[in-house]
C-alpha cells in the first residue's frame, strides 16, 4: 500500500489542505500549532475509523474555526490498484464512498467499510465503542504519532503490531522456521479444541465432561464423609454407653458404700476427740513461755554481735583517719613550695613576654618602614618616568600636527582614484593602434618622429605614419568616439589623482604610503605611552607625600622603642633589608606566640596548684574532725558493750542459754505436733456440721445416679436409632461409589492434563525454534543501525508464542542493554529501525510498499544525529518502502527528501 494524496475539510485548523505524496520521502514542516498531527490523526481515522462513529476521537477532528462536518479524502494504491477514499464524518449521519480506477463503480456505506478494512489489513473498520481503545492500536508500528516515538510497542503485547501477519511473511520469507505441516496444525488444533472443551481462561469450563466428573466426585464424598459421619456418631454412642454403664456401676457399688461407712467411722470419733483436744491445750499454754524465753534471747545476743561488729568497723576507720592525719602537715608543706615555684615561673614568663611583645612592635614598625621605603623610591621612579613620557607624547604630538594628515581612508580613496587612472588606462592601452617596424629601405615618421627597423610605437589617437617622401598614411585606432569619451576619462582619472595628491600634500602613492606609514608609526608611539594625565601625576605626588608623613611617624615610634632596639642589637646585628627584617619579625612574633601560650600554662598550673593547696587543706580539716567524731563513737559502743556484758553475762553464756532454750522449745512444739496429729486422724472438731455435710453429699450422689441412669436410657437408644440403618453396610456403599466417581474423574483428568502437556511441550518445541523468528527481525534492525554501530550484532529481541515479540536489546560498548535503560535519544533511534525491519518484512502482504509516517519523532536535531535518520530513512526507501517524516525543523534535513511541504504557508 502506498498513499498517493490527501485532502483535508473542515478539520480543526484546516480549512481545506491539499497535500501530494512523494512515493518516497515526504518532508513535511511547520512549527508548533500549524496543523501537522492534526494532518496525522485525520489520516489515521479516515483509514481504520467508521464515517458514522461518535466520541472523542471524533470530536477532536471538529473545527472551531471553519463550518461543516470534517471530511476528508486519500488516495492511495492497493491490491494493483488506485483508490479514492472519502469520509464525512457526521455521527449516525456520516458518509464513506470508496472508487477504484479500475471500475467506474463506488462503493458505500458498510460495504466500502469492508473493502477498505481488506485493503489496509485489518478485520473490520471500527465503530464507536472500540475507538477510544482499539484504535490507538491500529498500525501502531508504522505510523508514530507525537510524543510516542520512544515507545517501545512490542511490550504493549500483539495488539500493537500485525504479529499473525508478521509471522506468516516470516515463514514465508524462508528466513524464519520452517513451516509447520497440515498434520502438526490438525494436532495442535484438535488439542487447543479438547482443552476448550473443558477449560477457560479462569479455569475448569462449567458443565463440560471435567465439570461434570468433578460434582460427581464431590457428590460421591459428601456421601461418604456423612457414612462416615453417621458410623462415627454409632461408635460414639456405643462407647458413651459402655461408659455410663461403667460410671453407674462405680457410683452405686463404691462411691455411695464409701460415704455410708464414713458417716459411721464420725459417729464412734467424737467421745476421742473431745479427751484429745483438752491435752492440746495444756500443752499450748506450757509451750508459750518457752517461746518468749528464747526469742527475747536470741534477740539479745543479736544485738551484742550487731554492737561488736560496729565496734570493730569504728576502731578500724579510726585508725585509717589517725594514719592519714600523720603525714598532712609535710604534705601542705610540699604544695605550698609547689605553689611558690609556678608563681616564680609565670613571673618569669611574663617578663619575658613583655620583652617580646615590645621587640615585636619595634619590628613590625621596622618592617613597614622598609615597605614605605621602597614604596616610595618606587613612586619616585614612576613620577620621573610620567614626566619623561609626558615630554616625549609633547614631541610626538608636535610631530603629528606639522606632518600632512594621511589616513587609512585617505589613502583609500587615494588607491581607489589610482585604481581607476589605472582601468583607464589600461582600456585605453588596450584600443591603441600598434605599429611595428619590420624593415625599411626609407625613412619611416609617425608624427614627423623617426623611427628605426625594430621599434615598436602603441598610439591611441589619430596619427600620421610616413613612408619616405611620398608616403603619407593618416591612421585612427579602433574604438571611434569610445576611443575619445576613453582619452577624456584617461584624463580625468589622472587629474582626479594629481589633485588628491596635492589635497594630501604627497607627490605619489608611494610617497602618500610612506608619509602614512610613518604617521601610524608616532601613533603607535603616543599610544605605546600610555594615556597618563597631569592627574595622574599629582594622585602620585600625593601618594608620595603621604608616605613621607608616616615615615616620619614611624621615627617617632621607633624612637619611642629605643630601649627594645638596643636589647635586640646587643642580642644580634639589625638587618637593613626588607626581607631580613621579615623573618626576624616572624621569628619574634613566633616565640611571642609560644610564650603566649606557656604564659597561659603558667596561670593555669597555678591556679591548679592552689586549688590543689586548699584542696588539701579542706580535707585536713575535715579529716581533724572526722577523727575525733570517731573516737568518740568507739567510746560510745564499747560502754554500751560492757554494759550488755555486765547485764546478761559474757555472749558465750548467752549463746549457751540461747541453744538450751531452743532445745527446750522444740521437745514442746514436737509433742504438741503429735497431739494435734492424732486430733485430725479422729476428724473435725464439729462432728454435727460434719455429719450434716456428709447426708448433704449423699443425696446430692442420689441423685447423680439418678441422671446417670436417664442418660443411660437416652444413649441406649440413640444406639438402636443408628443400629436400625445398618450404618457399616452404608460406608462400604459410599466407600465404592466415590470410588467409581474418583476413578472416573482421575481417567478424564489424565486425558485433560495429557493435552495440557502435549501443547506445552508443543509450544516448547515452537519455542527452541524462536530465535529463527527473532534473528532475522535483529538482523534487520543491524541494517538499519549500522550507521551508528559499525560491526558486530547491533541488536536483539526475544520470541514467545503465546506473548509475541519482546526483549528488545541494543549493544552498546560491547553489552547488550534494554529499551528502558537506554538514553531518549537512543530509544528514538532503536524504535525507529524496529518499526522500518517490521514494515520491511509486512510490505511483501501489502503490494510490496507500506507507509511509515513520524510526526515529530526525531527530537534531537544534532547533526550526527540527523545523518543517522537520514541514512536509516534512505536505507527503507531502496527497500521499497514510503516515509513521511513531519518535523518542526525542516532545515535540518535539507533537501534529503523528494518533496517537502511547507505547512507555515
């Protein structure tokens, strides 16, 4: 298919254009907003969109600025023939007429819709509902609209390119795989038919064979598992009644026997337990003074080896307090000569200090007086040098207003009225008579002037040539009145060039260019000297004054430091130099910053050291007083000891006294412990409340048998209900019908899933061959490309069966990189030569020629770039097939294309 032309009416901004279609490259410009992808997408509808669809696609055809419906009409060839397309496109209204040149016939309506679907390779134009998504699709590889140029449309999935149709052309080429035969396409048809008869997209198709076998498996367990339920329920109501036959026969042959001989064992026990429980308390009260004997006690002799370790700590702390107060005295002593050594240092370093700083002033005051000094020997040698140049641009000057004034205009026009005599002369040359004399046996004249064998003679004007005596000859050069109007220009010219040269006062060109080279040498010379004004002289003048001022301040400090010069001179010979008085300077103020520092050491190790001497000085004290507060605590605790000792004997007695009495308490609480023992063998004290408990627990066991019994009766014949239905006889039943059913499901089950693996296996065998699909379509994207990547494979994508064409790759620096990982420009370039290697291919299924137009899809117009495009553009014409490239830069491309159009006119 190739569009030949294109008429567009009433479609937004287009009134009505008409455009021609090179059947190679059409160039097509404009800026932004002159119509061109409203040219595209007018195309785009008219040849997939119905006349009579509505919505968006249709409202943005709609003009605001011209009346009518959008119509609009193409040419193009197809099928070996030429066609006419014209679509109105008014809603339910809308008109399609559809010509070819080979018959005077016109199709219309639906019936030219098909056709023209048949002609553009597609199943049907599309109608409303499908507008808004199908749409975009349709020839997505091959017309790109704008902002859609670095798309990669293979991962938009088969929809966005003619993969059927591709991969036919693929086969076909006998590049791809080779073809599949009638019988594999009868097998993989009549797989893909036994798998839709039993699956859908979402799963297991409902009431198909495997549908069917699969209730009739759940039927067949539900079945089962309520045999199995009510067989469970039997078993469970067999052991429940097992088991309240065996709860009935323990609560009426022990539990109620039990309580009954226990009742008469409390009845014989009370006449014991009242003897029992008056030796207890007997026993009670002879137990309680031994128990306050021994507490109070163990507590005393506690409190005598509580006093003695407190004792023992205070000796001990006393004598640590008597033993550091030894040494105190020699110790402040020590800190206090410490003290007075760092208070010398500082002073030291203070003095020394002081001395820096004033060496430091006095040289710093040195050092600026040598930089004023040689400031301004400088200054004086620039005032002497301002006043030099001053008198030589006076001279210069002088000179360049007495010499004649020629100038680089001057002797142009000097050179130009030159040039002229020149041209004047040189026509004049050129009309001139030539005269020659070859030989003579008489004189020969021109003019009256002799002339000899030999001499040549060029003459302008009209002369007189004699030849002897009798020989006149009156000879005019060609040319006539030219000769003449030439003579008087000749004339002119050469007075128009005296007269500058007297105007100039020079005596010729040569002159004139000497006097001038000689003029523009003074001006190089004045202006070799500088624009150096009187002010600038006096700003020095100032400068030098103000220096002579500090100076003389300077001299004024400096003697008010003589005592700091002379301690240096003692130490070392004063430098004179700049330099010299630099780096000693910087060496003073260096130590000047040392003693700085050390000064600062100084304060702070005294300030510690005193700190430390009242430091200790403190603690002196408070350990004075610490000492005598621990003395007289060891007093206080050994009275309070003797006086314990005095009271209740010395603590071996009292730990004596405290393990007999201990003794004495436990014989006491052990009898007590036997009477208490034999009292709870016999029973509770209260053997009425007892008895009362025990009657209560005996009816209560009453009628627990009684509810045994009712529940025996129910399980009983819960047992004989189920027993009724033979519930064995039932699971064996349902055991062989889900049986049947599972076995029936799992036959047709491995036949689906067979199926399943034959197609896999299928569609595996299809895919082992896919790189004979993908290689040629990488190959051709090489072609393409080759401009940019010189050797090697430049690209690669990948082949699925079910998914189509993806993977897409493009080699850069040696390493295959996906479409997203690559620049904008890049992207640009790679979709471009896919989407030329697919039309490639498809054009053998549409005459041999498809249409590729790119609106706006080369955004960088960097020329290497652009020569790139143009190169992979002119690779896909040779091919055969049609490009129509709209830009908003036509300039970059030249004359690259066979017709360009201009939409800014």
């Amino acid at each position: 298919m190739r569009l030949l032309n294109c008429q567009l009416q009433n479609v937004r901004l287009h009134g009505d254009l008409s455009l021609e279609f090179s059947p190679r490259i059409t160039l097509i410009g404009g800026a932004n907003e002159t119509g061109k992808s409203t040219l595209v997408e007018a195309l785009h509808r008219a040849l997939f969109l119905k006349a009579k669809a509505t919505g968006a696609p249709v409202e943005a055809l709609q003009s605001r600025l011209h009346m009518g419906h959008p119509t609009v009409s193409v040419g193009f060839e197809a099928k070996g023939d030429t066609w006419s397309l014209r679509k109105r496109f008014s809603g339910s209204s809308g008109q399609v007429s559809l010509s070819a040149a080979s018959s005077a016939q016109s199709l219309n309506g639906e019936v030219a819709e098909e056709v023209l679907a048949e002609l553009v390779g597609v199943k049907e134009t599309l109608g409303s509902r499908q507008a808004s998504t199908v749409l975009p699709t349709r020839w997505a590889h091959l017309w790109v609209m704008q902002g859609a140029a670095g798309d990669n449309f293979l991962e938009a999935g088969k929809a966005h390119y003619d993969f059927d149709a591709l991969l036919a052309q693929l086969e076909q080429s006998g590049g791809a795989v080779v073809q599949q035969s009638s019988h594999d396409q009868r097998v993989a048809q009549r797989v893909e038919a036994a798998l839709d008869e039993n699956f859908t997209s979402r799963g297991v198709k409902k009431n198909s064979p495997l549908w069917q076998r699969q209730e009739e498996l759940e039927r067949a367990e539900f079945a089962l598992e309520r045999a199995l339920a009510r067989l469970s329920d039997y078993e469970e109501a067999g052991i429940e009644l097992a088991g309240i036959s065996d709860e009935l026969e323990t609560l009426q042959s022990q539990e109620l026997p039990a309580l009954e001989q226990r009742r008469q064992l409390i009845t014989e026990g009370a006449a014991a337990s009242a003897k029992l429980d008056a030796a207890i308390e007997l026993a009670s009260k002879a137990l309680e003074p031994l128990r306050l004997r021994h507490d109070t006690a163990t507590k005393q002799l506690a409190d005598v080896d509580q006093l003695a370790g407190q004792l023992q700590g205070s000796q001990q702390r006393l004598a640590d307090l008597r033993q550091s107060q030894e040494g105190a005295e020699a110790k402040e002593q020590e800190l206090e000569r410490a003290l007075e050594t760092k208070r010398e240092a500082r002073l030291r370093l203070n003095a020394q200090k002081q001395q820096l700083d004033q060496s430091n002033q006095l040289l710093q005051l040195l050092v600026e007086r040598a930089r004023l000094s040689e400031s301004r020997s400088r200054l004086q040698k620039e005032i002497e040098q301002l006043r030099s140049s001053a008198k030589q641009r006076s001279a210069l000057e002088q000179q360049l207003a007495a010499g004649p004034v020629i100038g680089r205009t001057e002797l142009g026009r000097l050179r130009e009225l030159q040039q002229a005599w020149r041209d004047a002369a040189t026509r004049q040359q050129a009309m001139a008579a030539g005269v020659r004399v070859l030989r003579a046996d008489q004189p020969v004249r021109i003019n009256g002037e002799a002339i000899a064998s030999g001499d040549q003679r060029q003459l302008s004007s009209v002369f007189e040539l004699q030849v002897g005596e009798g020989v006149a000859l009156e000879i005019t050069p060609g040319g006539g009145e030219a000769l003449g109007d030439l003579d008087g220009q000749t004339n002119a010219a050469e007075a128009a060039v005296q007269t500058c040269l007297a105007e100039l006062g020079a005596t010729s060109l040569e002159n004139a260019e000497q006097i001038a080279e000689q003029r523009s040498g003074l001006e190089q010379k004045l202006l070799a000297l500088g624009f150096a004004s009187q002010q600038d002289s006096a700003t020095q003048e100032q400068e030098l004054q103000r220096i002579e001022q500090r100076l003389d301040d300077l001299a004024r400090q400096v003697s008010a430091l003589a005592s700091s010069q002379q301690e240096l001179e003692r130490e070392q010979q004063l430098p004179t130099a700049l330099d010299g008085l630099l780096a000693l300077q910087q060496g003073v103020a260096t130590t000047l910053t040392h003693t700085t520092a050390a000064v600062t050491q100084a304060e702070s190790d005294l300030d510690e050291a005193s700190s430390a001497l009242e430091t200790f000085k403190a603690n002196t004290r408070d350990g004075a007083s610490q000492l005598q507060v621990a003395e007289a605590e060891c007093l206080d605790r050994q009275s309070r000891l003797d006086a314990l000792n005095e009271a209740h004997g010395s603590r071996g007695a009292q730990h004596a006294q405290v393990e007999q009495l201990a003794e004495q308490r436990q014989q006491a609480e052990t009898d007590l412990g036997k009477l208490h023992a034999e009292r709870a063998a016999l029973g509770s004290g209260d053997q009425e409340q007892e008895l009362a408990d025990l009657q209560s627990q005996i009816d209560a066991l009453q009628l627990k048998i009684e509810g045994v019994l009712d529940r025996r009766g129910a399980a009983k014949q819960r047992c004989d209900s189920i027993s009724s239905e033979d519930p064995y006889g039932a699971v064996e039943q349902a055991r062989v019908q889900h049986e049947a059913a599972e076995l029936d499901y799992q036959s047709l089950k491995r036949v689906t899933d067979a199926h399943r693996l034959l197609q896999e296996l299928f569609t595996e065998a299809q895919a082992d061959l896919s790189s004979r699909y993908s290689e040629p379509l990488a190959q051709s994207i090489g072609s393409f490309l080759r401009p940019l990547i010189s050797g090697g494979p430049v690209a690669q994508l990948s082949y699925d069966q079910a998914k189509g064409f993806g993977g897409l790759q493009l080699m850069r620096g040696g390493e295959f990189y996906d479409f997203h990982q690559l620049s904008g420009g890049m992207k640009e370039q790679l979709a471009a030569a896919l989407r030329l290697s697919i039309a490639e291919v498809l054009k053998g299924s549409h005459d041999d020629c498809l249409p590729l137009v790119f609106d706006d899809a080369f955004t960088n117009s960097d020329p290497e770039r652009v020569q790139i495009v143009k190169q992979m553009l002119g690779t896909a014409v040779d091919h055969g097939l049609q490009v129509i490239l709209l830009t908003c830069d036509p300039g970059a491309y030249g004359d690259f294309a066979d017709q360009a159009i201009d939409l800014n006119t």
